[in-house]
C-alpha cells in the first residue's frame, strides 16, 4: 500500500545543460550557423534527438528536409477535434513530406507539443481542394476509416507517394473526402469497442506504411520531434496500390 506521507519522487530533467567548451565552429573558424547560441549558453531543454541538441529550428528542419519521406497526411479538421494535434505529433515522428489540414484553418495545437514547428502544414478548405492538390502532385489519397467497400490494412500494399486521409474523431471521413480516396483502409479490431482513437489509427497506418517504405534510421534517431518527444523510422520493403475489397472489422476513429 502506498505511503501517502512518502515523498513524490523527482521528475528527470530532461534534455541537456549549456555547452561545455569552445562553442562549435565552422571549417573557416567562424560560429557554426546550425546552433543556437542561447541554447549552447543555458542548456537545451527540448526532447529532440541527441542529434538537434543546441540547433535552431531553422536548421532542423533544413537537415529534415533533405530526408523527408514521400508521404503526406491529411486531417479533416471541421470541429476542433483534441486528436489532431495527435496527428501531427505522429507525422512529425515519421519526418513526413507534409500535412494538410482540411476544412477549418485553425486546428487544436495542443496535442502536437510544438512538433509542428518542424513540419510543412498547409490548410486545405475542403475534400475537393485537397484532391486537386493531389491529383496535381501524383498522390493517390488512401482513407483510413471504417466504411463499406473498405479493405484491411493488414497486407495492404501502400503505394509510396501517397496522401493518407483521416476523419474527424467522431464522424470519420466525410462523403465528399471517401469519394477523393482511390482506397479505403481499415484497421482489424479484435475487442468489444467500436471504434479506434483517430490519433491511435493515425499511428498504426503511418507505421504500416513505413514497414514497406522507410528504412531504418542510422543510430535510430528518426524525424525529430519538438518539445515532447523524440521521432523514429523503421521499416523495410516498398509495395504497389491494392484494390477495394473485403469489408471492416473495427471503426478507425
């Protein structure tokens, strides 16, 4: 039984102190441009991968940008759903191309912890805008829902350059956003809910399409995320687009 006299344990401090030594330079002696000199001053807080200790912002997503992957999210965002934020977070973690939100141009930030800093957001005002964008970059838009003429995610074959779409918490995707989607994906579920967490579904289909497309990070450091957590890529083969068959087990959002 718990002690409720005992003392509460001390949280870890997170991240590192100021820089210990001459700061870091260049190969022409001066300041290296990639770190931040308040950081290297008074210690760097952040929970970024060892790798962006003491970087600007600037700089990290620069050294994103040069690996990004091929995969872009979007959000139907038409009520100010909490899992958004969620999203993002997750998008951050797999270093992807770019996300869209969809519908309503302020979204709930609370849930990304920052890392949308280290990310390309657009905003998109509807399906249809979103599907023109697509279409004009090559993209086919793979759905993440629960609807009829859905097939499981489980042995689908991502294509590589892709959007994946997911729907509002607790609506799902709208009409319009299935009928852009060239497939629909569900996640099986084997338990008693009728439904998943959008930023849970959110995870499982970005992690789905990095076992076919990603490869593993050197040193496991992966996208990096902002204030709240560090990103990671992991994966191996790459796969073609598969067919609307089969029929849902569980609700994805």
């Amino acid at each position: 039984m718990t002690d409720p006299a005992a003392p509460v344990p001390a949280a870890p401090d997170v991240g590192v102190g100021p820089w210990a030594g001459p700061w870091p330079t260049g190969p022409d002696g001066a300041p290296d441009p990639r770190y931040d000199p308040e950081l290297l001053a008074h210690g760097d807080r952040r929970n970024v991968v060892d790798r962006y200790r003491y970087w600007t912002v600037e700089a990290i997503v620069a050294d994103l940008d040069t690996r990004r992957h091929p995969l872009h999210v979007a959000i139907e965002n038409w009520a100010h759903d909490l899992n958004i934020g969620s999203v993002v977070r997750t998008a951050n973690a797999f270093n992807v191309a770019g996300v869209h939100v969809v519908g309503r141009r302020r979204w709930n930030r609370r849930g990304a912890m920052v890392t949308d800093r280290y990310l390309h957001v657009d905003h998109r005002p509807d399906a249809a805008a979103l599907a023109a964008w697509a279409d004009d970059a090559g993209l086919p838009v793979i759905g993440v829902d629960n609807v009829p003429g859905s097939v499981p995610i489980e042995g689908y074959r991502f294509p590589e350059r892709c959007v994946l779409v997911f729907g509002q918490e607790s609506t799902g995707l709208t009409a319009p956003m299935q009928a852009a989607c060239a497939d629909v994906v569900h996640i099986t579920q084997h338990g008693s809910t009728r439904s998943l967490n959008a930023g849970a579904a959110a995870a499982i289909a970005m992690h789905a399409w990095a076992l076919q497309h990603a490869l593993p990070a050197a040193g496991g450091d992966g996208g990096a995320e902002g204030d709240d957590g560090a990103g990671a890529r992991a994966g191996t083969r790459s796969g073609v687009l598969g067919g609307r068959l089969g029929a849902p087990a569980g609700r994805t959002r």
